[in-house]
C-alpha cells in the first residue's frame, strides 16, 4: 500500500526544525513524505528543500486553515493512504506498520488513528485524541483516556485495535478513496472538529473507524491555537453545531441542537464567573454564526444519506460534572 505522510505547515519552520527528524528516520514501507505549506510567509520551506531533499512540498496558494488546506494538497497528492499528521508531533520507531497492517486486513476500515500521547509529559494521553475518540448525546467530544480537561496516565490500557466514533486530527490516516469520495473536509469549519464530522459521515456511509493502540505519537497540543485563545473557543463550540446538525438524524436532532444550546450557554456563564469574559463572548458568536449559517448546514444535511444507527444515550456532562466520573472506563 502506497502511503502519503501530509504535514500541513503555516509558518512552522520551528516545529519542521524540531518534529520533521523524527518522521524522515522513522520513515517506512512504500511511504512518502510531504509538508504541504498555506501560504507561509516564513522561510519554513527554504529550510525543508535545504535539510530533507527526500521530503516533498505542495504549496497552497492561500491559508485555509486544517480544512481546506488539506483538501488543496491532497488533490496533488497519490496514494492508497493518507496520513495527515500535525507539525508538532514526535513519531516513534515502527508506528506506520501495525496502521497499514489493518488497512491490509480490513477492507471496510477507512479511518485510523494511533495512540496519541502528550510530548510535553510522555506518560500521560494527549488532549486532541488519547485512545481514540467518541461523543455524547448531545454531540460533545470525549476520548479514551481524556474526559474533558481530565488526562489519564498511559497504563497501556488503550494497547489494543478497537473500533472508535472518530480519529483525531492530529495523526488522521484515511483511504485517499474515502477521502474523495467524502469530498474531503468541510471547508466551512476552517478548523477544530473537521475530522469528527468526516468520521461521522464515512459511518453514515457504512465504513468502519479504528483506533490502533500498538502504533504511538507523541503530540505537543496547542502549538497552532492555544487552549486560551478565544478563537479556538469559538470554532469548537460552533463547529460541534454544525456537525450535530448534519449528522444527528431527524428525530433527534432539534432535541439534541436545542438541549446543546443551552448547555452551552451554561458553559459561556460559567466562563463569565471565572473571569474569562471573552470566552464567554466567543460562544455567543458561536452561536450567531450557527444561526446565520443553518440554511446552509440544512441544505448540507439532505446531501448526507444516513445509513448508521444513532444509538449514542451517554452524557459526558452529566457523568462527568455531576457525577464526578473521570476516566473512561467509569463512564455509562
């Protein structure tokens, strides 16, 4: 299987410099390497073409953010699998194979994901994805090993293959076939929560996603929008609206959407009590521009033919803020 390892860049030659090493020495198999670059304004990719001859460079014309970055590159790009991997991510020593291996095996597995570890304190999950990812009735994100804010230590609980809801981001591998198939990413998002909404309507399409735990990364987090800043606020409390819209199935989703809006406008008072007040605005805009986009996202809706069962009746919330739940395994 012809494997594309796609580094999406934005002036990150610091990151290339620091995390790029590790990708060419552990390079593996029938596998290229490529940085695909938005629009840099440094000179990331003066130092790629200077230091790793062997990488190659797509260069977008503009900076579309994850989304619509990745679905420019990729149209250049040939492979029977695509890796899209973040610039902040150290990769250890055979993490491609056991990944390929289940391609190989599984013809209906269209997505993977590694486990994903925390580079800046090694023995713990890593926020953007842990064990593989999930989400709750009402559409908030959770993972194996990460609850909201709340990290496991890695105790090689999550060593295993197992099917997941979605893969994250940070370290996507997908059939270039289901990618296109798809349409790619949802240029709408720009970015955060993008890949939850494309493992949803692969599922919906009748392919299997899958968390693969003997292959590991170790991911910064944070390096492109910190956790602080109010823009990563406003495009993950927004973009968990449009994927609920045009995913969840008719006769759940106003009860889901309406029940959502109103847990976070919780969450907004509860930014507002902690002193966090522009917080607390970037979910009001979510949610203005939520409403300015939903004939947009219902037309979306009707384009996507829901073939999965919706069957989710867990409450991340309320198992985890009410009840005190914290690691996966407790949760019901």
């Amino acid at each position: 299987m012809k494997t594309a390892v796609v580094i999406l860049n934005w002036n990150g030659k610091q990151l290339l410099e620091q995390f790029l090493p590790s990708i060419v020495k552990h390079n593996e198999g029938d596998t290229d390497i490529y940085v695909a670059d938005n629009a840099s304004t440094d000179n990331s990719i003066a130092f790629v073409k200077a230091n790793f001859p062997s990488v190659k460079i797509v260069i977008n014309k503009d900076n579309g953010g994850y989304a619509k970055g990745y679905n420019d590159a990729l149209q250049h790009i040939e492979a029977d699998i695509y890796c899209l991997i973040n610039s902040d991510i150290e990769v250890t020593q055979n993490w491609l194979s056991p990944v390929i291996d289940v391609f190989t095996q599984e013809e209906n597995t269209a997505i993977i994901q590694p486990k994903l570890l925390d580079y800046k304190n090694k023995e713990k999950f890593e926020y953007a994805g842990a064990g593989g990812g999930f989400v709750d009735y009402f559409g908030y994100p959770y993972c194996r090993g990460r609850v909201f804010n709340y990290l496991e230590e890695d105790q090689h609980q999550f060593n295993d293959i197992t099917e997941i809801f979605w893969a994250s981001g940070a370290c996507f591998f997908i059939r270039s076939s289901v990618f296109h198939k798809l349409g790619g990413f949802d240029e709408h998002y720009f970015a955060h929560q993008e890949e939850i909404d494309l493992c949803w309507r692969a599922q919906n399409e009748g392919f299997d996603v899958k968390y693969v735990g003997t292959s590991t990364v170790y991911h910064v987090g944070g390096a492109t929008l910190q956790e602080s800043n109010p823009n990563k606020t406003f495009l993950n409390f927004r973009n968990s609206l449009f994927t609920i819209l045009k995913n969840v199935p008719r006769k759940n989703v106003f009860q889901v959407i309406f029940i959502r809006l109103i847990l976070d406008g919780i969450a907004g008072l509860k930014f507002a009590f902690e002193l966090r007040p522009i917080h607390t605005w970037s979910v009001l805009k979510a949610h203005l521009s939520f409403y300015k986009n939903l004939r947009k996202f219902i037309k979306k809706r009707r384009q996507i033919q829901r073939k999965s069962d919706y069957s989710i009746h867990t409450s991340v919330v309320w198992q985890h803020f009410v009840l005190g739940k914290t690691k996966f395994k407790d949760l019901q």
